[in-house]
C-alpha cells in the first residue's frame, strides 16, 4: 500500500515537472513584444564578455535574471533554447515546490497535483521567456512558502534559506519582492519576540550570507556604491511615487488611483479576491476563538497570505504591463483548504471539491484568454498564424516563431528590415558601436559587444 502510493507520488512530480517546463516552453515560441521578450537576451551575453549591469549599463530592474540568463547561455549555449529553457525551468521549480508544499499538509494526491497543474499553466507561460517581474513573483511566493514551512516547523534550515531568497526575489525585480519582504520581515520579527527568538540566529546568518556575497559582488567588479543606489534604489521608487501620486510624468495606464476602480480591483482580480475574502473570514474567526492578537503560528501565516495578497494585487495595478498573478488563484487555493481543514467547521470533501471547481473553471478562462491569445505580449488581436520562421534572422532563433503586433498584418517584412540592419551592423569595422532599439538581441547573434 505504502509503496504503491510512493509510486503515485513519484509519478505525479515527474508528470508536474514535464508539463510545467514543456508548457512555457511551447508558449515562449509563439510570438513576441521585442522591448519585453529580448529583456535580458543582450544583456546574458555581454555578462559572459565581462560587461557587467550597474556598471557598464544602466538597469531598470534587479540584476539576478541577468546573470541567471549568463549561466544558461554558458550551458545551453548562446542561442533561443537556452533563453526559454531559463524560465520553463523556474516554471517547473515553483510548481514543484508548491505542490510538495501542498503534499505535506494535504494527503489528497490528485488534488494537489490539480493545483500543480493549474498554477504551472497560469504561472511563467503567461510572458514565457525570462521578464522580472515573473522572477521576482517565483521567488517571493518561494518565500512566503519556506516562512510557512519555517515558522509551522520551526526549522532552522529554513530560516537560513528565507532571506538568501528573499534577496533574490528583490534582486530580480524590486517590486512586488519589496513589499513582500518587509511582509515577511515584521511577522517574522513578530514571531521572534512572540514565540520563539532562538531561530532568530539562524535568519541574521541567511542575511548576513546574503549581504557578504553582494559586498564581494561590489568588490570584485568594482560596482560603485551610488550607481548601485541610484539605479536599484532610487530610481525604481521615484518611477512607483509617480504613479502612485499620480504625476504626469508617470506612465499614464500605471496610475494607480485611475485604475483604483471596482471593476479594475474587484472584478478584474475575483478569483483572487475570492481567496482573500474566505483568509480574512479565517482570520476573524481565528481571533474570536483564541482572543489574543499576534501570538500563534496560525494567525501569523494567515496574516502574512492575506497581506501578501493585497500586495500582489497592488503592485499589478501600478505595473504598465498585462496581467501577470492569475497563478495566485490556485496557490491562494491551496493555502485556503489548508486554512479550512484547521478549522473543522463544514465538510471538507464538499469545500475542495467546490475549490477544485473554481480552479479548473479560472485555469481554462485565463489559459484561452492570456496563454492561447499571448496578450501578456499585446497578440490577443492578432493571427498568429501568420507568423515566420525567426531563423530566417539567425540559426540561434531556432523554434521561434516571429510575429509582432507592430508587424502583425506582415510579419516578414519585419523580418526582412532587421536582415538588412543585421548586414549593416556587421559591415561595420568599428569597434565601438551604439545600439538604442527595442530588439536587444543583435550583440548575441552577430557575437559582437555592442553598447545597448
């Protein structure tokens, strides 16, 4: 009995894990929106020919997708695959590591693995290839699953690991990673002086490791200090006050109170808001029973769920970009039937099975609309039938297929003009050559290090 059922566990991760990288890989090849989908296919390259983020070129987000995307090139080679291997393979990693999540505190195989599923397919293939923003969403729900497993275990392993990813969320992408952490730092400092300080240690050694490799970062590439603060620091929060104060010069779709409107929080988000309400009927519940405020495990990871949740759908509001956290639907799912089975009030099967429901319902509805449409990259009103073979540009875009929505109506000429500045650029003896395009890719396929 016992071994028939590991057999079933193992079979179903190895079933996760095939389709969670197979299914962004399949999507990263269909279409692309050049200024995001070639983000960090340059920026991978000149990292292996020594020219480094910060220091020889400006960032606008964190700097760990960069250098990620340099190991994979080192890999796999400097060419498409390599660059989508990247992130079906953080696809398949945060969908394993919330379905062993689910595993532990739910024994039913087949849902979970439903919700394995469901978040794989919702999660990374939405954009496909490497964006920050995917990044930084996969590392923060990793933190907020080893703090749970930390705090509900009271595992001084995890501890350590806590703030190593909760740096490496930030370092992907500032936001929604900040917000995230400063969640996750004061209930953890709430859970040190509540219930237990001797894990404390174990999480000032995780930063204390954190920090000690960005100051050798610092060291050994000469990265000076201001450009480091200005460019990771201050400049992200000037671009997300202005569009939080609403300034003019901020992006104008990103405005945050122009977006504040029933429809764009409540019914854009519902399945989303759906968790958030039953975690916040939990919490409620929770207090009236125990009557005390911020002094058991449970209240502390509801609260860190439920905050971390509004704080999800905050950042999206003042993103310019689609919608990227319909994953949350199942993981928030997941969390929730852990939530109500502590509490023992109405049938468990009847609860999961109307969950599992919703689930299956939510995954079809965004998989047809933002997966099958590629609207993440503005191609839901475009035939993607239509699109060419994008080795015609270079053999190292192999599988891609190329359409764009400024060329929809005839992909091949876009094709056919980057060709011609490809023959350009090659021609040309300089040695320093300047490059301001939204199609960051020509100093890896001509292998030349250009200035982006």
């Amino acid at each position: 009995m016992q071994l028939t059922f590991f057999k079933s566990k193992l079979i179903a991760y190895l079933l996760l894990a095939v389709f969670s990288f197979y299914i962004n890989y399949y999507f990263a090849n269909i279409g692309l929106y050049p200024i995001d989908t070639f983000t960090f296919f340059d920026s991978g390259y000149l990292i292996l020919q020594n020219y480094h983020p910060i220091k020889d070129y400006w960032v606008i987000s964190g700097i760990l997708v960069d250098y990620l995307q340099a190991l994979f090139f080192l890999i796999f080679g400097l060419n498409w695959n390599s660059y989508i291997i990247h992130s079906s393979v953080l696809n398949s990693f945060i969908s394993l590591f919330f379905f062993y999540f689910m595993n532990i505190y739910n024994k039913n195989l087949l849902i979970n693995l439903i919700l394995g599923i469901s978040f794989a397919l919702l999660c990374y293939p939405v954009a496909g290839t490497p964006f920050p923003y995917q990044h930084s969403f996969i590392f923060s729900l990793a933190s907020i699953l080893i703090f749970y497993l930390a705090v509900d275990n009271n595992n001084k392993k995890l501890w350590f690991l806590l703030p190593i990813f909760m740096f490496m969320s930030f370092f992907s992408m500032q936001l929604p990673a900040g917000l995230i952490n400063i969640i996750l730092i004061i209930f953890s400092i709430l859970y040190f002086l509540k219930i237990d300080k001797k894990n404390l240690i174990y999480f000032l050694y995780g930063t204390f490791f954190s920090l000690t490799i960005l100051i050798f970062y610092f060291h050994i590439l000469k990265i000076n200090f201001n450009d480091f603060l200005t460019q990771i620091i201050l400049f992200p929060l000037d671009i997300g006050g202005g569009r939080i104060s609403g300034s003019e010069e901020a992006f104008a779709s990103a405005n945050f109170f122009k977006r504040l409107t029933l429809r764009g929080t409540l019914g854009h988000f519902k399945f989303i808001n759906l968790f958030i309400f039953i975690n916040l009927f939990v919490i409620i519940k929770i207090f009236i029973e125990e009557k005390k405020i911020f002094l058991s495990k449970r209240i502390i990871l509801d609260l860190v769920i439920f905050f971390s949740a509004l704080s999800f759908i905050f950042h999206q509001i003042i993103t310019a970009n689609q919608t990227f956290i319909f994953s949350l639907i199942p993981f928030l799912c997941g969390l929730t039937i852990i939530q109500v089975k502590k509490l023992n009030i109405i049938n468990n099967f009847i609860i999961k099975l109307l969950f599992v429901c919703v689930i299956i319902f939510a995954s079809f509805k965004y998989y047809f609309e933002y997966n099958d449409k590629r609207k993440f990259m503005d191609l839901q009103n475009v035939d993607l039938t239509k699109s060419e073979k994008a080795k015609q540009i270079s053999k190292k875009f192999k599988n891609l297929n190329w359409i764009t929505p400024s060329f929809s109506k005839n992909p091949q000429e876009e094709i056919n003009l980057l060709k011609e500045v490809i023959e350009i650029i090659n021609s040309d003896d300089e040695e320093n050559i300047a490059l301001i395009t939204h199609y960051q890719f020509f100093s890896l396929i001509l292998e030349k290090k250009f200035h982006i």
